[in-house]
C-alpha cells in the first residue's frame, strides 16, 4: 500500500511569521526601538505589495487603453 497521500498539507510557521516573531520578542525584550508598526511589517509587507501591484495594473490598463 502506498503511503503517499496527495490530500495531506504541510502546516507550520512561513519564513516572515517566524521574522515577525524574532522582532516582536526583541522588541518586548527592548532590544529594538522600532514602533510597532514596522515590528509587524513583515505580515503586512506582502499584502501591501500585491495592492501595489493591482493598482500599477490599473494604472497601466488606463494608459493603454486611453
């Protein structure tokens, strides 16, 4: 029997859950200064990346169009 089960998903921690997790301890441990809001930039970065990248889009659909 074949043990591979293409329905099983890996589940863990991403590389900027993790980066946000170092700079929210080091900055409850006062080892940073930053405000809160770039502590937790990582977890918003991409987000804020994929708006730009719509709106860009847009931007260049307009122009194209006009």
């Amino acid at each position: 029997m074949n043990n591979n089960d293409s329905n099983t998903t890996k589940t863990g921690l991403g590389f900027l859950s993790i980066l946000t997790l170092i700079f929210v301890v080091t900055k409850i441990l006062g080892f940073l200064s930053w405000s809160w809001w770039l502590v937790f930039l990582p977890i918003w970065g991409p987000i804020l990346a994929l708006i730009l990248f719509i709106f860009i889009a847009w931007i260049v659909t307009l122009i194209t169009n006009a």
